[in-house]
C-alpha cells in the first residue's frame, strides 16, 4: 500500500467537539464488545488529525498519514456522499467495524 508523504502538519484546531464526543462514544461501545479498554480524548490527536482531514480534503486524496505524522498512533479515515450523514452520525465508525467481516480484501 502507497504510503502517504511525509510533510510537515501543524495542529488544527478547527474540530467539532460534538462530533468528537459522538465519535468516542462510538468507538468505546465497539470496544467494549471486544473487552477492549475505552479509548479517550485528545486534543492533541483530534487537532493532528483534523489538519490531515484538512489536507486530504485540499488536496483530493484519501490515503493514511504516515506514522510519525501521528505519533503512530492508529488512524481510520472515511468518505462519505452525503457529508452531513459522516459528520453527525456514527456512519464513519460503523464502515470501519463492518471491515471486521467485510475488510475489502481477501485473507
């Protein structure tokens, strides 16, 4: 898989804190199904990775910051047509748990 390039992201702080606690709490639900401990907030990964969406977005691309982008801390990304829908709702995080039994990709 081509990786993303390596350029320099300066933190933004144009995050939606509603979205974020909706995104959370998505997350921790789907966690704790798999005795997984709950992830937490920060406002530091949230702004990393807002500068990122906000380069993608600039850019027309969809593709992984590099893990020294992101302290190589995990990273899920998704587009959607209906924008409103990802930015609202729990969608985002639903298409990636549903990559748990359709990965796009045959083992």
């Amino acid at each position: 898989m081509p990786q993303a390039p390596e350029i320099a992201i300066e933190k933004s702080n144009n995050y939606d804190a509603d979205y974020n606690e909706l995104a959370l709490q998505g997350h921790n639900t789907y966690r704790r199904a798999h005795q997984a401990c709950d992830m937490k907030f920060s406002s530091s990964a949230a702004a990393t990775a807002q500068k990122w969406a906000e380069y993608l977005n600039a850019n027309g691309k969809m593709e992984h910051s590099s893990g020294s982008q992101r302290n190589n801390c995990g990273e899920n990304i998704a587009m959607h047509s209906n924008t409103n829908l990802l930015s609202t709702t729990n969608v985002a995080t639903e298409m990636w748990y549903d990559e748990v039994t359709e990965p796009g990709y045959n083992f």
